[in-house]
C-alpha cells in the first residue's frame, strides 16, 4: 500500500515540476522510479495524430503499457494525456524517441520527444536526458 502511494506522489511531483520546464506542455513529464520508467504526454486524437515510440534498444529498455486519459480541465473536447511506461531490462543504455503525428505512411510528424535511460545491472532505470522534466530513484 506504502509503494502505491509512493508511485502516485513521485507522478504528482512530476506532473507539477514539468509545469513550463523546457519543450514540456503543461502536464507532460518522465519519471524513473526502480525498474519502471512512466513518460506522459499530452495528446488530441480527435485531430488524426498519436504517438508511437521507438527504442534503440529493447534488451535496455521494452513497452510495458499506454494508456490515455481525457483532459477534464481543457476545453478541448479531445485533449488529453498519453501515459507510456517502460520496464528496465539489460544493463546498459538505450534511446527512447516518441514521435507525435499521423501514423500512416508519409504522414505529417508534429512533434519528436527523445529520452536517453541507462539501467543498471538490477535494470533500474535512470533517465540521462531528455527533451521533458525528468526525475529518477531506485526503489
């Protein structure tokens, strides 16, 4: 219970550290907690883009889950947040792209967010860099 309660707050501190901290939007953010790494970011599939991600590699770091969940404070009747989470694996370093836009051939890209993670021999995941807010712990 203690460990649930502790992932919610370190997603929190977040959400709220990202609040116009470089290419972020409102409510974007990566956080590194033990073996999980949870990258929200904000989304309107109501306008033909999504997100889809790419990992340099997946013995470093694999796909866990996504999720999206409405905006209940925007106007927008679309607007909301993609939550993407990722297990660590291997020890090692690994390139996380995520790329905004129209997933069909050809189609137009909005937006490209990069996250480089290390792991550690435990797979403990550590964001390194990143285009959003960022926080990282070992559990």
């Amino acid at each position: 219970m203690k460990r649930k309660y502790g992932i919610l707050l370190l997603v929190l501190l977040t959400v709220l550290l990202s609040f116009g901290c470089g290419k972020a939007e409102k409510g974007e953010g990566a956080s590194a907690s033990g073996k999980t790494l949870t990258v929200v970011l904000s989304a309107d599939p109501s306008v033909g883009y999504s997100w889809n991600y790419e990992i340099s590699d997946q013995d470093v770091l694999s796909f866990a889950g996504e999720r999206y969940a409405k905006d209940t404070e925007s106007a927008s009747s679309g607007t909301g947040f993609d939550t993407f989470t990722f297990t660590g694996g291997s020890e090692g370093t690994a390139v996380l792209t995520l790329t905004y836009g129209e997933q069909w051939e050809s189609g137009r890209t909005g937006r490209t967010v990069k996250l480089t993670v290390a792991t550690d021999a435990k797979g403990n995941v550590t964001v390194t860099e990143s285009d959003l807010a960022a926080s990282s712990g070992e559990t």
